[in-house]
C-alpha cells in the first residue's frame, strides 16, 4: 500500500496514515473486510516506527472504520445496518463551500449522531425502549418545582432573569457544599462551579486541560458522550479494563508510564455503563498512581446518590489530598434532566482557570432554575423525592432482573447493580450486537449497544439496559422481546430459518 | 539575551520565546518599563525569522504583557494598578500538585476575570455603573415571564424537564425561522440551533472550526469575551480596524492574502464596542473576499432589533450564497439574559457538526425556558416587550448624548450610535484610560475601559459607555461624575495638584 507521507509537515505522521486510510474507506476505494497490511509489513514499507502505524490503526478503530480480529489482523468495518443518509448527504456535497466540503473528511463525527438516527429509523411505533440515560420522566416533580419557581419568580423578580453570580447562585453553592460536606467530601461553596449539567463540566475540563495530540485515560468501557467530547478535542484514548471492583487500577501503572496521559476520566460509583463500584483498595491506588505520575483525576458521580444497597464508598474527592481531583456531579438524573444545572467542585488555581473557561463557553447558567433549584431543596423536597426515587427505582432493577432470569437464554450473563439506572447485559458467546439491534427493532425493543460506549476496540457482546424508565409489567413485555430477538439471532447464527412472529402489544 | 530554543520539538518557535519571556516578566527577573531587544536584533541572534519574533511580541502585548511605542520599542508593561491578590495567589503555589502549578504559566488567562476583580475592588457602594453588556434588568418583564411560565408548565407538564429535541425545541424554531425569514434571512426552522445564549454559539464555532495556531480575523476592537473564547484556544488573532462605516474591509484583503485565516468574527449591526455599522457597500465586499479565500463567516447579531432610527440593513446572512456565512443571535439583549437562550443559524455539513459539538458541550439547552419563550414570543408580548424597551432606549440614549454635550471637556469625541447600548467614548489626546480608571472610581462611576476590546495592540484611549442601564437623571449625574475624573486627570497630566472633592450622591 502506498501512502504518501510528508514527513516534516505539521500533520502528524500517524495522522496521515489515519486520514489516507479513511478517506479510501469513506471512498469504497477498500471494500469491507477488507484485510490492512499488517502494522510491522506498513511500517516498513513507509520506513516509519510500527507504534506510528499501530497509532493509525487505534484511531480507526475508535473512529469505527476498522475492527481488530485477534491472531488474523486489521479489517474495514462493514457500514452500519440500515443507517438512513444524514442531511449532509443527502445534498449534493458541491453544494457547499470548499471549507464545508473539507469538514465531511477532517472532522470527528459524533457516534452518538449517528446512532440516534439509526435509531429512529428502526424503531416501531409501540416500541419499549431501554435506550435512555435518564430516568422515568414521569417521576420528574413537575407540580412541586412549578409551584417552586412562582415562588422564587415572585420572591425575586427581575434578579432572575440577570446573568447573576459567574460562578453559580451563592446560596445554591452553599447548600451544595453542605451536602457533600454531609456525605464526607469537605466542600467550601467558594470551591464550587455551577455549570449547565454535568456534560458541561466534563466538556470545561477537557477544554481547559487538552490539547490535540494529548493522551487521556479513561474506562473501557464508559460514558459514550465522554469518549464524543474527548475525540472532538483529537486527543488519544486509552481504556483501562473493567471488572465487577471497578477500572483494573493495577493495568492503569502501565499505561500511565508509557502513555503520560493528561487526565484520568473515572466514573467509580454505578459505572456508566456497567454500573460498577470501584473497590476502596483501587481507588486509594488509583491515586497514589495519579499524584505519582502527576496527572489530574476526573472524578464524574453522575448518580452517586441513587444507590439502592450497600454502605456508600468515598469519593475519590474525599481520599485524595488537595487539589488532585476534580469532583463533577449534577442533578438531571436525580430529579430533571431538562433543568441543566450541575456543578464542579475544585480548589486550587485550575478552579479560577475552569471559571473563566465557563465563561467563554456560555457566560452562566440560567440563573431562574438555579434558584428554584435551590429553594426545592432547600424546603426538603430533593431528599423526599429522592428518597422515593430510590424505592421506584429498585424496585424495577428487582423486575427487570427477575425478568432476564426468566427469558434469557443459557450463555447470557448479568450482575446486579447497586444503584443507578443500568443493567450490562452480556449476550450470548458468537452474538453480535449489531445483528442483534435490527431483530431487537422487529420485535419491539430498543436498547444501548455496548459497542459505543468503548473508547478503543470496538467490543460487540454487550447490551445496556435502563432499568428505570418503565414500570415492573413494561419492563417484563420489553425483556420479553429482547428474548426473542436473541434467541432469533442465535437460530440465524445456527443457520436456521428465521420465521418472523406475530407483533407483540404492549401490557 | 540568551532564550533557549528547542528547533525541532513540538512547541512553536514563538511559542517558546513568547513563554520563557512571559516567565521573566512574572517573575520579575525583567522589571516593568525593561525595553525589548528590537525584533530584528532578537531574531538575529537566535538564528530565527524576524516574523517569529514579531509574533511572540504581538502575543505578549495581547497578554497585556508588554506594550508598544511607536518609533521606540517594545516595553515590559506596568503592573495593572491596585489588582488584589485572586485566590490562587494568596494561597502558597506549593500546595498544589504540580500540574496547578503549571497552570498558572501555562494557561490562558482571562482579561474580564482580572478586570471584575478590579472594578470589585475600587468601587464605592454608590457608583453609577455603566459598565455592563446588557439592557436594564428593571425592563425585565419578569412579571408576564412568570404567568408564561406557569401556563406552560400546566400545559406541558414533565415533558418540559426531559432533555428534548437536542437541537431545540422545535415550535421555538419555527418561531426564530419566522422572525428571521420577516427580516429578510429565509430561513428553515433545520437550519436552526437553539444554544445556550449567543456566547454559546461562538463557542461552538470556535471549538468546531480552530485548532492551536490557526488565525483569526477579527475587528479591532471587538467584543471582549470572544476575544478571551478565541485566546482560550491557542488561535492567533488579527484585527481590523473599524471606522464609521465597520470593519474597513479593503485592509482586510491584505491580511487574508497574507495570513489566511480560518474564520472570520464580525458584528456588523451595532458593533461592540464602537456602535457602527458595516456599510451596505462593505458587507458585499466581505463577503466576496471570503468566498475567494474559502473562510467562513461567523456573523455576530446579538442586539440587531434594538434600532431607534434608520433603516435595517440586510445581515450577511441574507447577502451570502448559501452555506457561508453561520449566524449568531440571542434573546438575552432584548429580553433577559439570565434565560440563556440564543440560537446559530447555518446550513450544509457544518450544521450537523455544530449539533455534535452543542452535545458535547452541554447536551441540550434547558427545555422549559425554551418553551417559555417560545409561546411569551407566540402571544405577541415579545414584539409589544421589544417596542417599548425600543422607545426608553433611544431616550437614555440621548439623555447620555445631552450630558456628555455638557460634561466632556473639549478635545473627547463620540459619534451617535443608531441602536444597540453602547457609546464609544474618545478620551482628549494623551488621557490613558488607566489613568482615569481608579479617578473615575472615586467620583463614584464605572464603565468598560476601551483597552479589553482590542485583540491585539492595547489602545488606551477610549471608553465603552452603555447607556441603557439608568434612567435620564442618573445618567446626567454619571456623565457628570465622568466629566470631573476626566478633567482631574488631565489636571495631574498638566502637572497640577489634584484635589479629593467631597463625594456625590445619586440623585
């Protein structure tokens, strides 16, 4: 394969390599299944160093384009199954000015786009979905936060409707901090940063401490909008593992001292999406290794309050000495995702830094719901509601595992998650989740294919599933279905005929 | 002076003069008002191109670092007077772990951060301000905001407080399409972003079109916190001047033959901070231009509707083949800030990758005050809201015309804005804007020193006056308060004595 490599220009050599390759992807110029030479026959050939090579291949593979088969080698990906052409494509690409044209191949594109696209154009209408990364919207105190906001409305008036405080409303960072404060992590309001949900806290940090080329350590698998934002800033990725204590700490030694990464991404309660806890040994080793190597920890408790059994584990905050880890949380998962407040928790010079980078990003957050945020719990009302969040919620992890037991088929495996909002189902040996998804769609239920959520390989065995978003007899019928379709995969992997059923109607 | 250079490491060459000169300036190992070698000579002795030298200095004087003298040099600058110490320098940098520390030379800082910290700290609990980006928070409708709210809450219950369609919601686009198509921009309500407010938007552009090193056009001056946005990224900045008629576009061919740069920022309808607008004549030429140089247009409206005479002048959007130019809009000038809802308009690939980033960044815009807005705009109470906020601005406008007719000592100049909140205000010859910072604060009166709007050189000559903020009588006494620091300023320039006057109160 001939590449042509410019080697003192200001693209990166594997860059080159990764942009030639995709472009003869993207062309059809090499078809799926197509075989790529081997890194060490490339690197030769290209008279390059095989990591360069290697490096290349990684990026493809996050990109989706390739896939790893261990012991044969590098392939092109097949294209996704029955992906509808986006707006983009469907006009005419000369349409558009040169500089536009250019985005279609030199830009990230977001996996998360792409799947809600092929989503909606599988789904039926009476679908159950098991998709989502929110709770049960029913759930949400609609009645109690409108009465909430008259109140503050008339209370306050015109001050908010202002930009108010850049850092956030002072008396919500107040009680913020005294809630963490009550759970172990000693917190001064003057440490905490209001942001639009906890996405963009993530997306702060990442602006403020990454740059193209970069390397950042995360779980693999983990929260896919995490692996879109880190892609988008062209930084590397490198999964740890993870097992039911949590990210394998004692792989992370390696990997932090040939890497050098920038950041460490961990989610160490209710992992998303396996949903689980980091055992109290890793994470004190994780930030030994952190302070060694000198890296700074994300810390993202999306949820760590939706706990269901067992005692609650520090955070990684309350472990580490000051100024090591940024703490991230957010309320859309306990109470409404719609109102987009969350907040960091950082000392040090790096909280002045992620300040001003709120500001450029979007000046503040809504000062309106701030307040009525911090008059709802102020009253008491978050903890009762939580409270009941907490039994509804178990409650329907208790269906849904019951419901699994009863229609999965031998060689399905799960665990039981503490807490949170989901389930990682493991698919039978030799199931793909790509051929599982569009059967899942026939009969009627939709659900998270495990492979976004991995910031390297491209793993296909795993499913996730929201427990949360349904009643017990919901969650029954959709479990159901989900043990049709893999039973149909599995008759179709066995070269049997697949008859399609009667649709079923939901209880 | 000996700088070590690394030629062929991953740091730019300027970049690596431009820190090792920042480190001697903030350690004091070069003292204020130390000339600089000349360029020529710099560059001579490090074996470089003169450019690089020249562009480390253009970064430092960005900085604020250093300043230049025509026909004399490049000068460390004076410390900013009577700055406190922020928390990060209080606290002992050994405390945090070395990554912190690393922070505070090696990151962005921003300049409106130091700034508010400053005007904190001179001014007296009655100062008459007239600092601000926005309209008066008295205008506010909070009260028929309230009623809306409470209306559609009943309406649409939890669904308010899902995250909804990522794009925003879509009646409110429909709505925004409908404005715009009114105003002479056809637009489609899937061309529409709805962000969270207009700095949102920039943002969104910025991340998704510049990487470290790429240039940007700009205005000079120009809008304070897309500077800081732009900074923020490591992109370098080149600015155009601007006279009566904007951005004066014949210069700007030189600059894009020499410089190609990735992306254009204007304001073209009430400039901030000069209050101009671009000529009809101008706004074809740039848009030619960057159609001949494949740059994309980001067009800045952010208060295009509050004109008080004249005619509207089509935006650039409207003038610009399809797909070149992105629009940028937001509700927070007219209506409230505080809601935090804006909007970009674009069409083509880039649409799509803006939507990713928007994900990225904070997932989705609070649906509930979307839907607010969206019937407050659908009743008629926005246009009815906008006539009238109209009306008392163009008064307040020529209240501060009148008293600044009565106050301004000879040798000051301004021009009549025709719109917009903000009166660019011309210091007599040799006044340095922080000259008159800390005198104006003792009379009792605040406003935006013109030197923050600058991208590149650090004029001090002027003053962002808004004047939308206080009703006729304060504004006289204001100007009044203005007109005495001026005057005592150019007293002590002369070389008099200057007297403290018993202080004012506002009237």
């Amino acid at each position: 394969m001939r590449i042509p490599i410019e080697c003192d220009g200001p693209v990166p050599l594997y860059r080159q390599i990764q942009t030639f390759l995709q472009e003869q992807i993207q062309s059809g110029a090499l078809l799926p299944e197509t075989r790529l030479p081997a890194t060490r026959d490339l690197a030769a050939s290209l008279g390059l160093s095989r990591i360069t090579v290697t490096n290349a291949y990684a990026e493809l593979e996050a990109e989706g384009l390739v896939y790893t088969r261990r012991g044969s080698g590098t392939f092109v990906a097949p294209p996704l199954p029955d992906l509808p052409p986006s707006e983009e494509e469907r006009s005419a690409p000369a349409d558009w000015p040169l500089w536009q044209q250019q985005l279609l191949t030199h830009s990230w594109r977001s996996v998360q786009g792409d799947l809600d696209r092929m989503t909606a154009s599988v789904s039926r209408p009476d679908a159950i979905s098991f998709w989502g990364g929110i709770g049960d919207s029913e759930m949400f105190p609609a009645d109690e936060f409108r009465k909430t906001l008259q109140a503050v409305l008339r209370r306050d008036g015109s001050e908010c409707l202002g930009y108010g405080d850049r850092c956030g409303y002072p008396p919500l960072r107040a009680t913020i901090a005294h809630i963490l404060t009550s759970q172990g992590v000693p917190t001064h309001p003057d440490q905490v940063l209001i942001t639009s949900g906890s996405q963009q806290a993530l997306a702060l940090v990442a602006w403020l401490l990454l740059r193209p080329g970069d390397v950042v350590m995360v779980e693999s698998p983990t929260y896919s909008c995490a692996i879109d934002l880190f892609r988008s800033l062209d930084v590397r990725l490198l999964g740890v593992p993870v097992d039911e204590q949590g990210m394998r700490v004692e792989q992370a030694e390696d990997c932090m001292r040939s890497n050098r990464p920038r950041l460490i991404y961990t989610i160490p309660t209710f992992q998303n999406p396996t949903g689980t806890c980091m055992s109290g040994r890793r994470r004190r080793q994780l930030i030994a290794l952190a302070d060694r190597y000198n890296v700074p920890i994300l810390e993202d408790d999306f949820l760590g309050d939706l706990r269901y059994e067992g005692c609650a584990q520090p955070a990684l905050k309350a472990l580490a000495p000051a100024g090591r880890v940024i703490y991230v949380s957010t309320f859309s998962k306990m109470l409404m995702p719609g109102l987009r407040v969350g907040f960091l928790v950082a000392e040090g010079p790096v909280y002045e830094r992620l300040l001003a980078c709120k500001r450029v990003s979007d000046l503040a957050t809504c000062s309106l719901t701030q307040r009525a945020l911090e008059a709802y719990i102020t009253v008491g009302r978050y903890q009762a509601h939580l409270r009941r969040t907490c039994q509804v919620y178990r409650g329907r992890r208790d269906a849904m595992l019951a419901a699994l037991d009863r229609h999965m088929p031998a060689g399905a495996g799960w665990q039981s998650p503490r807490g949170g909002l989901f389930l990682w189902l493991q698919l039978p040996a030799a199931l793909s989740v790509s051929q599982l998804l569009p059967l899942a769609a026939e009969e009627g239920v939709t659900f998270a294919p495990g492979s976004i959520f991995y910031p390297c390989e491209c793993a296909q065995e795993y499913v996730r599933l929201n427990f949360s978003m349904h009643p017990p007899d919901v969650i029954e019928e959709g479990v159901r279905r989900l043990g049709r379709a893999v039973e149909r995969c599995l008759a179709s992997e066995e070269g049997e005929v697949t008859v399609p059923r009667p649709r079923a109607v939901v209880v």
